[in-house]
C-alpha cells in the first residue's frame, strides 16, 4: 500500500512541476516578443503618455516575476487576463468555444475506440489472414492521411457523391444535442481515421503477442472457451498498453481538432487560437495554449494512474 | 487432441521488410523524381498566371487541370515538392543535433541533469500537435526559416528520448565499461561508442520524423501560417483549393496524392527498417 500511495504522491508532484514549467514555457515565449504591445495597439500617433497609461492599465509596467505570478495566479482561478481583441475575459472565450473542440474530440475517441477495437480483434483471431491483410493495409494509407486532407476529401465525397453538404453549419447543444452531434460527426471522423489506424495496429500487435503467452494455452487445456479467454485474459492485458496509447491518441485529437474546425468552420478553440495569432491578441493566445497544454497534462497524468492500477508492476519502476 | 493440436499458438511472422521497403521506395521516388524535375524546369512557370485558362479539368496541355487563376497545377505540385522536402529534411536535422546534444549525455550521466533534460523535453511534448510551433510562429512571424527551427524544436524531445533510453542500455555494457577503465574521456565514449550503435534506433525515428514533420508543415501551410504564399506548399495549395472543392475537385486531389504519397512513402520504409531491425531479437 506504501508502494501504491508513494507512486500516487510522486506522479502528482510530476504534474505539479510539469504544469510550472509549461506554465513558464509559456509566458517565456509571450516576454520575449519584440516591441511594446501597448504602442503596437495605440499606434504610432499616440502620445507617450497615452502609451504610458494603457501599459499601467494593461499591467505591463510591472516587473516580470511579479507578472508572471498574477498570470499564474490567474490561470487557476481560470481569469488568466483580458483579451486585447475581444476585449472580453480570456476564461469567458476560451469556455464559449470549448464545446466545440471537446465535443468534436469526444465523438473523435468513441468513434477510434469502436472501430478499432472490433477490428483488432478480428484481424488478430487469424493473424496473414487475407482480411487481416486488408485491415493492415487500409490501416497503414489512412495512418499518412493529414487530418485536414482527409476532412477535405471526406467533403468532396460527401458533396458529390451524396451530396450532403456539412461543412459551415453549427449547432449549439443547448438549442440542438442531436444537431449539435451531427454537425460533429464528419470532422470527428476526419480526425478519428488515422488514429483508428494507429490505435487498430498496436492493439492488434498487442493481442498477437499475448495469444502467444503461456496462460492462454494453460486457459485453453483448461477447457476455456476462445471468447473467454480473449475477454477475460487477452483483453485486459492488452489494455495497458492501450491505456498509454489512448492518452497520446487523445492529445493528438486535441491537436488535430485545431486545424479540422478550421476546415469545417467551426466555431472552436482553434479558430480562436487562429484569430487570436492574427490579432496578436497575446493574453488570448496564451491562455489558450496554456488550458490545451494543462488538459494533455491532465490527460496523461490519468493514463499514468490508470495504467499503475490496471499493471502494478509498473509502479516498481 | 485434435482441438489442442488446432489452437497451438502459431507464431505470427509479420510481413516481409522487403515490400514494405519496395512499395516505400516507390512511393516516395516518385516525390523525389518531382522535386529534382522541379529543380530544372517545370512544364509551365508556378506563378504563371493565365486568365484564358481558369479552372481546367485535367487535359493534355495541363495534367493536373490549372487553378482559378490559370496557375497549372502540375507546376505548382512540382515546386511545393521543394518546400515539402526541404522543410523535412531541415526540421529533422536540427531536432536530430539537439535531440542527440541532449539525449546521449542526459543518459550517459544521469543525475540532476538528466531529470532537467527530460522535465523540458516532456513539458514541450505536453503541447498537443502543432500547437507550439504555431505559438514560435504567431511570434516570431511566419517564415520558412521559423517554421524549420520551431518543429525542429518541438520534434527534439522524442530524438532525446530515443538517445537517452538507448544510452542507458548501451552504457551498462562490458565494452563501454572497459573503455573507461581504461581512462578514455567521456566524450569520446559517447561520440565514438555509443553514437554508433544508436544509429539503428535513429534510423526509423529519423525516417518517421520526417513523415511527421511533413504532417505538421502542411497543416501549418494550410492554416496559413507556414509556407507564406506566393510559393506553392501543399496546404496552402489544399486550402485555397477549398473553396472551389465542387467545381474543380482536381485542385485537392492532386496536392493531397503528393503528400500523402510523400508520408506514405516514408512511413513503409519505416515499417520496413522496424521489421529488418527487429529480427535481432528485441521484440
């Protein structure tokens, strides 16, 4: 039990240390821009007493360690500043468009985990099958497919051939949940194609290896049926390496979701993100890189604890 | 004892490497034929424009069809084959110094240094997907020149990581502890002993880095923050092709073959190294 709570205690200080130092990647990179943000924003017209006034205002004039710890303070408190742009709470933006981008990478997971599973399964029941063959080749073409290019020829296919046309329209959840999935579902499959790819090969790999293992032919003489085995035995060993994988898919999905929204015009935190780099809307912009770091932190610090649960050998490491 | 005889574990050969290193090389020659095609001459010039022969169809005169303002496609995929490369090949050799700089030593050391190494290289992979490099850009402006440095940076944690996790292994050998009982320096135990041997864990890491670097680019180009227009790259040439995906579907299908030919190309010869590797033993 000593062993389980240190593992615990230990992993949390890893985050904690993790999120100081992304949290100070951060900021670094938002000090170090060249020019005065405030004169950037007046223009070149403004008298220096203007520009002056807007740094007291904009609490540029204050030191950086001081500012770096309002900003920090701010995070938590999920206040982390005022947009320049929007001239709105960076929280408040940031929680508008965050059912978009969860949303999509929501459905994004469900659809990577229902595909691939079922179908790693089959394909390891007979491993050089011809449909086991099949399976790796699709897997490996749809692996190099960039999420964009796959949402851009998922329109072509879906405007010409059914002549469906997706792209552009929004639903809110609140007004509409079946809308609001719906709108979702092409670009989260768009995302969703390569990582069922590449959750489909390891898991397949994985289950490949433990079939191989002693217990299953020990299961076997004991008379276990083939689905007994795999559900009972096989499965749950394969998944904790699935745990891991699943934690990289998923930060992946966050990452791919950014570019996608872009390509189905939706109103998510990658557009935000696009608009706020054109904007140079700088307390924006890290505030929202800073929350979709701190969520893939999260995200793995998870996986980690799952993973410790699911194979305590780990926690000997 | 038929039953037993029918589920005794078959042990499962995965494929042979060579077609995964023949159907690589195919795909990827072709990329490479294009760019070094481009270098000479392209069928028409890539900024051309031709008002009199907007949004053609594929045909003899134009292969891939032209764009909305008459650019010949072709021409176009030939010269973003450049950058598609070039970017790649860049990106990967910068990750690949510093992953190596920081990684050998951080695990031939170990220590306090070893844990800052891998606290910084896991802190920027905690940054999903491109998000970072767009972070180096929206700073630093958009420029070839930064898009290079920025996924160089952010693709230098997992070359560390490989370098550490292999350095550690190898340090542990007989060899190497030989070496330093004899008095030879740290330094020339790590460039002339370890490096070596971490070569065949570079080598797919390497190749699927420049895959993934190809990935990051062209979804930065087509964000508008990579490659900056007039130079054709593939995403920029996938998203202005967007708007008249109906009409002139060419316009994506043709940048999209390239560059997924480009990733595919790669990712085989991957697989195919993976397996050549691994029939040592490991795995």
């Amino acid at each position: 039990m000593q062993g389980k709570a240190g593992y615990f205690v230990g992993k949390l200080i890893e985050l904690l240390v993790t999120l100081l130092l992304v949290s100070l990647l951060v900021f670094a990179a938002f000090s170090i821009i060249p020019g005065d943000t405030a004169r950037v924003m007046l223009g070149p017209d403004a008298s220096q007493a203007q520009v002056d006034l807007l740094r007291a205002e904009l609490g540029l004039d204050r030191p950086l360690v001081i500012r770096y710890f309002s900003w920090l303070f701010g995070l938590f408190t999920f206040n982390p500043g005022t947009s320049y742009a929007y001239n709105m709470s960076v929280g408040e933006l940031i929680a508008q468009r965050l059912p978009v981008t969860i949303g999509m990478s929501a459905v994004a997971m469900i659809m990577v985990i229902l595909i691939s599973y079922p179908l790693a399964v089959i394909s390891a029941r007979k491993p050089g099958r011809a449909g086991d063959q099949i399976c790796s080749v699709i897997g490996h073409i749809l692996f190099a497919i960039p999420p964009y290019v796959a949402s851009l020829l998922l329109i072509l296919l879906a405007s010409s051939v059914f002549s469906l046309m997706t792209a552009g329209t929004y639903v809110k959840p609140s007004d509409d949940f079946a809308g609001y999935i719906g709108c979702l579902l092409l670009p989260s499959f768009a995302i969703a194609l390569p990582k069922i790819a590449m959750s489909f090969k390891f898991l397949r790999s994985s289950i490949i290896e433990q079939r191989t293992a002693d217990y299953v032919r020990t299961s076997k003489s004991h008379g276990l049926s083939d689905l007994k085995i795999l559900v009972r035995h096989v499965l749950p060993n394969s998944n904790v390496s699935s745990i891991t994988i699943i934690s990289i898919i998923l930060s992946d999905i966050l990452g791919g979701s950014l570019i996608v929204e872009q390509v189905f015009n939706l109103p998510g935190l990658g557009r935000l993100l696009l608009s706020a780099i054109s904007r140079r809307d700088f307390p924006l912009l890290s505030g929202i890189v800073f929350y979709l770091a701190f969520i893939t932190v999260i995200l793995y610090f998870i996986s980690d604890i799952a993973a410790s649960l699911a194979d305590p050998r780990i926690r000997l490491k | 004892m038929q039953q037993i005889k029918r589920t005794k574990p078959k042990t499962y050969r995965s494929p042979d490497a060579s077609i995964f290193y023949s159907v690589g090389i195919v795909l990827l020659a072709f990329v490479v034929l294009t760019f070094i095609v481009s270098l000479f001459a392209t069928p028409y010039s890539p900024d051309a424009t031709d008002a009199a022969s907007k949004l053609l169809a594929p045909c003899p005169a134009h292969p891939f069809g032209t764009d909305n303002f008459g650019r010949d496609v072709l021409s176009r995929v030939m010269s973003a084959s450049k950058y598609t490369i070039f970017i790649s090949v860049a990106g990967v050799a910068i990750s690949l110094i510093l992953g190596t700089v920081s990684g050998i030593p951080a695990g031939y050391f170990g220590g306090l240094a070893d844990r800052g190494i891998m606290l910084l290289g896991n802190s920027i992979m905690c940054f999903p997907g491109i998000l970072l490099a767009l972070v180096a850009v929206a700073v630093f402006g958009a420029s070839v020149t930064n898009v290079i440095w920025a996924l160089g940076l952010v693709f230098a944690p997992t070359f560390a990581r490989v370098c550490r996790v292999g350095t550690m292994e190898i340090k542990e050998l007989d060899y190497i502890t030989h070496a330093r009982v004899m008095g030879v320096k740290p330094l020339r135990i790590m460039t002339l002993h370890i490096f070596p041997n971490l070569v065949p864990q570079l080598l797919p890491a390497t190749v699927i880095g420049l895959a993934n670097m190809t990935l990051f680019e062209s979804g930065m180009s087509y964000l508008g923050l990579g490659v900056q227009p007039p130079d054709a790259s593939f995403g920029k040439m996938l998203s202005d092709a967007q708007a008249y995906i109906r009409v002139a579907p060419w316009l994506i299908v043709f940048p999209a073959m390239m560059l997924v030919f480009y990733i595919l190309g790669l990712y085989f010869i991957s697989e195919g190294l993976r397996v050549t590797l691994s029939k040592g033993g490991k795995r």
